[in-house]
C-alpha cells in the first residue's frame, strides 16, 4: 500500500495492542481514566496523547513507554537515541 511504511504509527500499534490483550476501548479508557472516544481518537490518529496518558497506555497494554514515545513523537526519535523496532516485540509489524 502507497505510504505504509514497515513499522506501525502510534494508533496502529496502540489499537493492535489491545485486540491481541482482549480489550475494548472502553476497558482502555477505563483503566488509563479517559473516555472511550479519545481511546478511538488516538488509535485513528485525530488526538495526540500527553505524557501523562502515554504512561498510562504503556502500563495497561504493557508496552515500552520510550518506545511509544517516539512513535507519537517521530521528531523526538534522533533526543532519544537508538532504540528497537516498535511493535516487533508483540508481532505488530
């Protein structure tokens, strides 16, 4: 597909997370305390999460949180340094 590139955008990975875990939005908004439209909002790409809602999101789908932070932050990946492919853990490529 024209513009998919090998690794997954933040929605990607964060939406493909949850189904390989069993949850619905709904159970993600719950638990990370944010509603179920902004859950859907971040996995379509519309919203960007703060920091304080990446912390969350890494805890409950139990992913990197630095790793997730580049991917919602791609400028940010060169502060960072180096770092594993994200997603290659949980089979999300």
């Amino acid at each position: 597909m024209p513009g998919c590139s090998s690794q997954p955008n933040f929605g990607q990975l964060i939406r493909e997370r949850r189904r390989q875990l069993n949850l619905t939005q709904q159970e993600v908004g719950r638990r990370i305390k944010v509603s179920t439209t902004y859950i859907g909002h971040l996995e379509s790409g519309i919203r960007h999460p703060s920091d304080k809602i990446l912390t969350r999101l890494s805890e409950v789908l139990g992913l990197d949180a630095r790793e997730m932070f580049v991917l919602a932050n791609p400028w940010a990946k060169d502060l960072v340094g180096p770092s594993v492919e994200v997603g290659q853990e949980f089979g999300l490529r």
